[in-house]
C-alpha cells in the first residue's frame, strides 16, 4: 500500500486505491466473459428481453405470467364470493330460484 505525507499526516493514496479497483473489475468482467462464452458454447443460452428497467427470459417471463394470473384469479373468485354474499343479504329471494 502506498503511503503519502500530506500536511504533516500520512493518507493513502488515492490513485492506488482507484487501480486496485480497477484490478477488481476487470476480474470480474474477465469471469462474466468466460460464463457467456462456456454458455454459448453449450448452447445453454436463451434469449432475453427487456420490459421496462428489467430483462427476462421466455421461461421467467412465463414464471411471472402464470404467478400474476393465479393471484388474479384468487381476487375474481373472492370478489364474486362477496358479490353473492351481498347480494344474498339483500335480497329475500335464494340464488337459483
């Protein structure tokens, strides 16, 4: 680690500092490199599409679509339960009759 005296006190010196991390990303982006290229070549890859600030898959998309629907259709269901429910309170007459 590199050691500057400024005004008397000693501090690091910010260009190492800033190379260091430097180091660190190229490291990381060097790994990234490597997974996309181990994927295509495995023909592990599929496409990706972006919606908004956020990318999926066909299967993630698929995922998210399914999990949306189920919740949907949980309300429906408990807005018609209360529908029938209101409905059946008000009025003398059963449903079906």
């Amino acid at each position: 680690m590199q050691i500057e005296k400024v005004g008397g006190q000693r501090v690091q010196n910010a260009r190492y500092e800033n190379e260091k991390e430097s180091v660190d990303y190229q490291k990381i982006l060097h790994e990234k490199i490597q997974e996309i290229s181990e994927k295509i070549k495995n023909g592990d890859t599929e496409p990706s599409y972006q919606i908004g600030n956020q990318s999926f898959t066909e299967k993630e998309w698929d995922k998210l679509i399914e999990a949306f629907d189920e919740v949907q259709d949980e309300i429906r269901e408990q807005a018609e339960d209360e529908a029938i429910e209101n409905n059946t309170a008000k009025s003398p007459i059963p449903p079906g009759f």
